[in-house]
C-alpha cells in the first residue's frame, strides 16, 4: 500500500511538502477568509467546499502533468501558443467584466481566465527558444534568440496588458530573467531595459491624457444633466480604459503621511485594512478563524489572503509562507542544475520563477509596500483557472525533477 501511493506521488519531496503545506493553509485561511461570501451565499460551507474541490482537482492535475515525460512538453508548446492568443483575443472582446477589466471566458459552471494559461505557454516557448538556440561553444544564447522569443512574447503581453497591466508586468519580468540565465548578450537586454524605460515614460504621458479624458467625461455627464448630447468615447479611449485605473493605484501609493489624521481610510480602503490586520496580529496571531478584517477587505480571500494569514497566524505564520515559496525556489534551482539538457533546465526555473515572483508581488501590495495590483498568492489564494494552472505548474517542475533524478543515479552508477 505504502508502495503504491509512493508510487502515486513521485519526483522531488522537497517540492512535494511545500505544495501539499501551501494547500492545507489555502484550506484554512480560505475558509477563515470567505465569510462574505458565505454572507452572501447565505451557505456557511458552500464556499470552502468549492475551494477544496478545487484544490483536489488541482492535485489530480499535478499527478497527471508528472507523469508526463519532460520532452512531450516541447510539442505542446503550439497548441497552447494558439489557444493562448486565441482566447486572449476572444475574452479583449467578449469577455466577462470583473471590476471593469475583461479577464475571464464565461463557460458551463466556471469561468476560465486565459492570462494564466498563456504565462505558463511563453515560459514553455521562452525555454524551447533558449535551449534550441545555444551555441556549440558554450559561450551563451545566439543573439537571435532575443528576437524570436520577443516575437511571440510582446503581442501577447500586449494583449494581457490592457486588461490586465500587473500580470503583463510579471511575465515580461520573468521571460526577460530567463534570458538572463539562457546567456542571451548582456548588449540586447541592455537595450530592452531601455525600450521599458522609454515605454515606461510613454505610459505615463497616456495617463495624464485619461486624466484629462475623465474630466471630459465628467463634463459629458453634466451635458447630459442638461438634455445636451454627450460626446461618444472613441476607439482608442475604449482601448485604453485601463489605464486611467493604473495611473490611480500608483498614486494613491505614497509614502504615509507623518500625521495619522492626513491619512484618509476612505481613498486608501484595501490598504488601509490590510494593515489593520498586520498592525493588530501580534507574534503569534489571533489563530485561525478569529481574523477582523476580513469582513472589511473586499477580497481577504485572494488579493489580500496574505493579510489574513499575518492576522491569525502571526509574524511566524507569515514567515513560514515566505519560506515555503523560498524552499520552492531553491529546490526548483537544484533540480534545474541536475538537469543534463538545456530545456527542462530552462523550464524548470521559468515555473518557479513565475510563482515566486507572483507570490512575492502579492505579498508587498499585502504589506504595502507595493501599488494593489490584484495578483492572488499562488496555490494560496481562492481560485479557479489560478489555482490549476499553478497545479499544473508544480506538475511540471515535479516531472522534470523525476527524469534529472534519474541521471543522477545513472551517473553514480556509472
């Protein structure tokens, strides 16, 4: 018996223990975290029950995805390419509006959101280009592997991008380190560190036009106070109607002012409670399900599901969660130096560098020390399509971490 579930859970323990502790805290605090919607459900258990039957399907997908042989992964690499940029396009269009953002694709019984399916497809093509594209001499990347990777990379980050700016971000972050560890030359990533500035400063120049295009709005809804035609938004306002949301969240992200009654809880609401439930959590916390805030934070259970865990778990809870996702980086490292070919290596560390990092980006908004941007903890927060893809994901690193196992024992054999 022992046997055969050993058999069931292969590839790195290491890897194995930080998924199956971040599942049972997403169990715990989701279920402290969920009380609106149980309020709103009017069903206590419906919401932790979903979450759970989420999380069971996720490890089902985590057990399939293992025990697919490393190299199949290459020839998926098309498939998904299509699917992603084909539902990227479709949900720009006629996706589902969450918080005025189209995000997510409305299908029989749940919604699938297609910026986490088409992450995991550009670091899966990101490491098929660096690995193909190495040079005989072992001196690094052929400079053409910057330019065929930016070609699938910048329209899809595009099309993530002007629903979604914090997602594009983090995988413009991860591919562009990806380069870094595949030895593309240090010259081209000079230049795109370059591009990102100049872009950088453009999208600042847009977001002072949406502040004048919201007081036009302004202006147009007083028109219609007065029977007067409104003028009709254009294209470009209906492309761009994001940004005037980016701009905001990076405004209202300034240092506190020096006297607490200059704070306005009001215009800072998430924020404002997030650290409530930091300030008030002591080192141990209030234990799980006695959390506050999150009857006041609109989203405890995925945005801010890192406030509730520092809340009733203390400052230790809050540092065992960093050092799980630390423990998944460098185990993810390990496995990465194991490897004997330059694929598996390069995606291994992909993976684990999209869910540190997205994991690190919730975290800082969480203690404030970055914007909000509405990126949910991974394999932590409530979700569906997050939560399975980052599955997936772990599958992935896991399938690897079986196939560079066994070169080392081949290697010690021999």
């Amino acid at each position: 018996m022992n046997k055969k579930i050993g058999n069931l859970f292969k590839g790195d323990k290491g890897i194995w223990m930080v998924f199956f502790f971040l599942c049972l805290i997403s169990i715990i605090e989701v279920f402290s975290a969920s009380s609106t919607l149980s309020f709103k459900s009017h069903n206590y258990m419906g919401p932790i029950i979903y979450h759970a039957g989420t999380i069971f399907f996720g490890i089902v997908i985590t057990i399939v995805t293992l025990n697919i042989p490393c190299r199949y992964f290459k020839l998926t690499t098309p498939i998904f390419l299509f699917l992603s940029y084909a539902t990227l396009l479709w949900v720009l269009f006629f996706g589902e509006s969450i918080n005025g953002a189209n995000r997510v694709i409305q299908l029989p019984g749940f919604t699938f959101q297609p910026s986490e399916l088409a992450k995991g497809t550009m670091v899966l093509a990101t490491a098929q280009i660096l690995s193909a594209m190495q040079l005989e001499d072992g001196s690094g990347a052929d400079p053409k592997a910057m330019k065929y990777i930016l070609w699938l990379a910048l329209p899809m980050i595009a099309l993530i991008g002007l629903e979604n700016l914090s997602t594009a971000m983090l995988l413009f972050a991860v591919v562009f380190v990806m380069m870094f560890i595949g030895r593309v030359p240090m010259k081209q990533l000079g230049k795109v560190v370059g591009v990102v500035v100049l872009m950088g400063a453009l999208a600042f120049g847009i977001g002072s036009l949406a502040g004048a295009d919201a007081a036009e709005a302004d202006a147009a809804a007083e028109q219609t106070a007065t029977n007067v035609q409104p003028k009709k938004e254009g294209a470009i306002a209906k492309i761009f109607h994001r940004v005037g949301t980016w701009r905001n969240r990076i405004v209202n992200h300034q240092p506190r002012p020096e006297n607490p009654k200059d704070y306005s809880v009001r215009d800072n609401y998430q924020v404002a409670h997030s650290n409530f439930a930091i300030a008030s959590s002591g080192i141990i916390g209030k234990g799980p399900g006695n959390s506050v805030e999150r009857d006041y934070l609109p989203q405890a259970f995925s945005d801010f599901i890192f406030s509730i865990i520092i809340e009733e778990m203390g400052l230790i809870g809050a540092i065992a969660v960093v050092f799980l996702y630390v423990i998944l980086l460098f185990r993810s490292a390990r496995i990465s130096g194991r490897c004997e070919n330059n694929f598996p290596a390069f995606l291994v560390m992909g993976l684990a560098l999209l869910l540190v990092t997205q994991a690190a980006i919730n975290m800082m908004v969480a203690v404030g020390i970055g914007p909000v941007t509405g990126q949910p903890l991974p394999l932590v927060s409530k979700g569906g399509t997050s939560t399975l893809v980052s599955c997936a994901y772990i599958g992935a690193i896991l399938s690897v971490s079986r196939s560079a196992k066994r070169s080392d024992m081949a290697t010690e054999t021999a």
